[in-house]
C-alpha cells in the first residue's frame, strides 16, 4: 500500500524583522533538501514591512527557485493598509503557483483583520484568472460557511484547499478540542491543512496528522520553537523534525511535485 504524503509547507520570515534574500534562499534550499515542498512568502520590502511593491518578493523567491524547485506560495494577507487589489499584487510575480485566500474577517492580536465578502470574491477571481491554486486560510468555524457561499458565485477548482488557523489571539486555539471541532467542520471532498501560529509544543501538528491534514506549515512566520529548551536558529531546523515526525507517524513527505499533485497545480 501506497503511504500517504504529507505536504511540507514553509513560511521562513517572522513578520516585521528584516529579509536578507541570500540567506533566506539559503535556508529554504536547505529545507528543501530536508521535506519541505512549498515555500510562502509575503511582500515585504528588506526591512521586512508589508509593501504592494513585489520587487523584493520576486528577487527572494528568483533566488530561491535558482536553488531548489518548491512550489511558490504568494500571501495576500497580513495586517496592513493595503487594498485588497494592492494585497493581490503578489499574483503577477509569474512563477506563482498557489496564493493565500483569506476567509473572513478576524481579530488577529490586537487588531482587526479585514476580509470582507467583497474582498474574498475579489482574490478568488484574481487567483483563478491567473490559474493559481489558493489555500484559504480559515480562522474559525464560520469562515468555512463564507468560502463555501461564495463558491456559488466563483468558479472554485477541485480540491479546495483550506488551512486550518490556530493560535492567534481572537482566533481558534490550539486545543485538541478545538482542532476536532474545526476538522469536522471541513466538507467532504476538500482538502485541508493546519497552522500552528505561536507554537510550543510539537502536540498539536502532531494530533492533525493522524487525523488527516494534507499540509502542514512550520517556519518562522508562526514560530521559532524546536524543544522546550531551544529555539531553531535557521527553519531548516524544524523542517528537520517535522519530517523525522511525518516518518514516525509512517507517513512520508510529499516532494514538490507530489504537492502539485496533491494540491492540484498544473505546470
């Protein structure tokens, strides 16, 4: 019997700390090289703010993809002033092969997080114009309903993908609890996959592999924990121990081409 492969998805930048586009290249070869299949970045310019500007995005993602042949994952998100046109500027680097698609409205933190239906409808014909494959990112129950409505009103492609959002402050928790609710919830015939924002522990990706997450994101946009006594100094480090616990689990980690497959990208 074939194992199942899990995907491997990396998001490298902490949000607000500077991106030096060699090193990052670096790092997420090296990932790469150890199970990670896909690679998510945001816009941000080197001191690593948010910007319309994709210019630094390109450049990190062209010295990337010089190195290693992970799937491209653009943000439209993240806490910022920006348009939801200006947020979706990222989808004309060309190699982008899948986008975040944001499900609903949040308190992410202290703020407020803005993805109206407008919005949603808007990114959804964006990605798709494009042929671009979203994971849409879901921060409770409710936004599940939202994407599922609007699906009546853009032409979604099969799987749709959602990734379950744990861990922000005015969002879904961690709890085992939590992420049983929030799975059952997902409809029959889509895929889904979880972020574990905040992290401290290794419990919770763990609990939603067995229960069947397609993708699961790790790096240091959610967190820097790799024991209780060490904090990862590269995020190779935790691509590392993510795919030693994929093996544990036998299960294996789906190689970049297996995730286009999975996630339904056409090349």
């Amino acid at each position: 019997m074939d194992m199942k492969k899990v995907i491997i998805s990396l998001a490298p930048v902490e949000a607000g700390t500077p991106v030096d586009a060699d090193a990052l290249a670096e790092d997420v070869a090296k990932s790469a090289e150890l199970g990670a299949a896909m690679c998510h970045l945001h816009c941000r310019r080197p001191d690593g703010s948010l910007t319309p500007d994709i210019s630094y995005m390109s450049e990190c993602f062209d010295k990337i993809l010089a190195k290693t042949d992970v799937v491209v994952q653009a943000s439209t998100g993240g806490v910022s002033d920006l348009t939801i046109e200006e947020r979706c500027f990222p989808l004309d680097y060309k190699p982008t092969e899948s986008a975040s698609l944001n499900g609903g409205t949040t308190n992410l933190g202290e703020a407020v997080y803005i993805n109206s239906f407008d919005d949603i409808r808007y990114c959804a014909q964006q990605v798709y114009d494009r042929g671009i494959i979203p994971e849409i990112e879901v921060f409770d129950i409710g936004m599940i309903h939202n994407i599922m409505t609007t699906t009546t009103e853009v032409p979604y492609r099969d799987p749709i993908l959602f990734n379950l959002v744990f861990g922000h402050k005015g969002g879904m928790q961690p709890t085992i609890e939590s992420l049983a609710a929030f799975r059952s919830f997902v409809p029959a015939g889509t895929k889904w996959g979880v972020t574990h924002f905040g992290r401290d522990n290794w419990n919770f990706l763990a609990a939603a592999i067995a229960m069947g997450a397609s993708i699961v994101r790790i790096g240091f946009e959610d967190s820097h924990h790799l024991s209780p006594q060490e904090n990862a100094q590269y995020n190779y480090q935790l691509v590392e121990k993510l795919a030693a616990l994929i093996r544990a689990m036998d299960f294996e980690t789906a190689t970049p081409d297996e995730a286009r497959e999975i996630m339904g990208i056409r090349r």
